[in-house]
C-alpha cells in the first residue's frame, strides 16, 4: 500500500513507522523532518500536502496537541488548542482527504485514553477524544467507495511516562509497538467505525 502517515516523527507515529515500513510505502508528514510539510490546524497546508501526494491507499494520523492542565486554567483559547488540532485538525484531514484515498482505502485517527477514563487535567484532551470517536463511528455509515475509517486509543506510552507521569498516576503504560499494531490492524483489516482501545 501507499500511505500516508502524518505525525510519523512523534512518539506514536515513529512506532507506527517502524511497524509498517517494511511491508509498505509510507510518505511521512508533519510539522518538522518529514517528506511533506504540514500544520493540520491550516486547511490550506492540508490541501497542499494531499496535492503533493496524490492518490493513497491509506491516512494515518497521529498528530494533534491538546492542553493539559487544570480546569481551572482551562481558558477559552487553552481550549482552542485542542478544537483546532485534534478535534477540527483530524476532521479536516478526512473531509479534504477523501478524494485522495483509493476505493476500499482506510483513514486511521488518533484518540486516547482520556475520553473514557477522566483523569485531572484533561478535560480539554477527552472533549476532542471523544468527540473523534462518534465523528468515526457515525462518517463510518457514509464512507464512499468502500473507504473505511478507524480511531486508535492508547493509553500513556513507556516511552513517554516520564513526561506524562503526574498526569497519570496509577495508569500502566504500553510500549508503543503495542499501539503500533493496532493501527496495523485498522490499516490493513477490515472493519470500521472502530475505537481500538490499546490499554
């Protein structure tokens, strides 16, 4: 397959790197030391990066910030951050994507763990979560031609507990090979409107 995978230099998206160069073309993306430039805040960077890929067989994206802080300090433009980049980033990425992707293709977004186990300081993170995750289940019913859509859902990464540690007291971390396999799954199964919860 011909994918296109944006975020590939963060944390998750270079296990999903790993996981699927070997079988696959993978054309990366992102802000920073990838093929093709891209701010998924910017509709505008989205059309260019799909002009200057072409057709694909598969979108995988692991990009998108989110505030993380208290609810107190969650201010209407901290709150931005996340609608701009997870929530209406990921969206964007799929409406201004489709007709880039092959009959029978796939878009595989990312969630997290925080939509379905609250934790302190992340409110903002699990509004755009879970938002994501209904806007899969329900673009599902609708996908032309046959292209299928999936969300993948880690919970915090070993290798980055140490950032992400007094976020997530008690919660235990999964090797990012781990989630990596779950986008292999929805890459290259068959079902759709899926949350994959790798937890």
């Amino acid at each position: 397959m011909k994918i296109l995978l944006i975020g590939a230099t963060g944390t998750i998206g270079s296990a999903v790197y790993s996981e699927l160069s070997s079988r696959h073309e993978i054309i990366t993306a992102g802000r920073n030391g990838a093929d093709i430039p891209v701010d998924i805040t910017s509709p505008e960077s989205i059309v260019k990066m799909y002009e200057a890929v072409g057709m694909v067989d598969a979108v995988i994206n692991t990009a998108g910030n989110t505030f993380f802080g208290s609810f107190s300090e969650l201010t209407l433009e901290n709150n931005e951050i996340a609608l701009q980049s997870k929530l209406k980033g990921q969206i964007n990425l799929v409406l201004l994507g489709r007709n880039y992707v092959n009959d029978h293709g796939s878009f595989t977004l990312t969630t997290g763990i925080t939509m379905d186990d609250p934790i302190v300081g992340g409110v903002s993170a699990a509004m755009a979560c879970g938002a994501i995750s209904a806007f899969v289940k329900s673009a599902a019913l609708e996908m032309p031609r046959g292209i299928r859509i999936n969300n993948i859902s880690p919970t915090v990464l070993e290798e980055s507990i140490d950032i992400y540690e007094p976020y997530f007291p008690g919660f235990v971390p999964v090797p990012g090979s781990k989630v990596a396999s779950a986008f292999r799954k929805s890459v290259e199964g068959a079902q759709t409107g899926q949350t994959y919860r790798v937890y």
